[in-house]
C-alpha cells in the first residue's frame, strides 16, 4: 500500500510540474509540513502537495535559476535545515537525512532529444 501511494505521488507530481525547470525533487516527509522558509526565493520554488486526507507530506522542490541558497522544512514538532545548490539548471540539495529526497528526471531519450536541439 505504501509503494502504491508512493507511485501515485510520484504521478500526480510530474503532471503538475512546469516543465520550464530543467531539474525538480520531491521530498517526502515523515508528518505534515505546516512551512517552507527560504533564504532566496529566486533561486529554488516549492509547491506542496496535499492528499484528499489533508495530509501535506509531499514537497516538490523545482529549479529557477543558478545559485545557492538555504531552505528550513517545517513539521509539527521538527525543524529539518537543508541547503539547495542550482548549477546549469541541475538541482543538488543536502541536508538532513530525516526526509526523504527523490530527484524527478527526464528519462534519458528526452534528454538525448532536447540537447540534440
């Protein structure tokens, strides 16, 4: 049951993706997200997904434009700190291992494809 909420979660986040953005994660969370904070709104953008249920435990983190910044996740009784580095359109975040992070890619024909353009 869990992998089939996974799988769906997974779908659901790349239909409502801006497929402006080279590069995107989803990050999934123990317990309900109740806040994003981040230092540098320009560089990273943050959607989170709410379920039927009301649960907001799915962040999709998308790239804007190159640089770093920080960014805090907040849950009900956590505060989990990460820093997200955008270079030539790819996004790399490190931080605290309590949430899960899932890099959303093209497969490798559509990229094959778009640098051939």
């Amino acid at each position: 049951m869990l992998k089939l909420k996974r799988i769906l979660i997974t779908i659901i986040a790349a239909c409502s993706m801006n497929t402006a953005f080279a590069d995107s994660c989803i990050m999934i969370t123990p317990a309900n997200i109740t806040k994003v904070d981040c230092a540098n709104n320009n560089i990273v953008g943050f959607h989170v997904l709410s379920t039927l249920m009301n649960e907001k435990r799915s962040l999709i983190v998308t790239s804007i434009s190159d640089g770093e910044t920080s960014f805090a996740v907040h849950m009900k009784n956590r505060k989990c700190d990460y820093k997200a580095t955008v270079h030539n359109g790819k996004l790399k975040i490190k931080g605290d291992n309590t949430i899960k992070v899932l890099p959303v890619d093209l497969p490798p024909e559509l990229n094959s494809v778009e640098d051939s353009k």
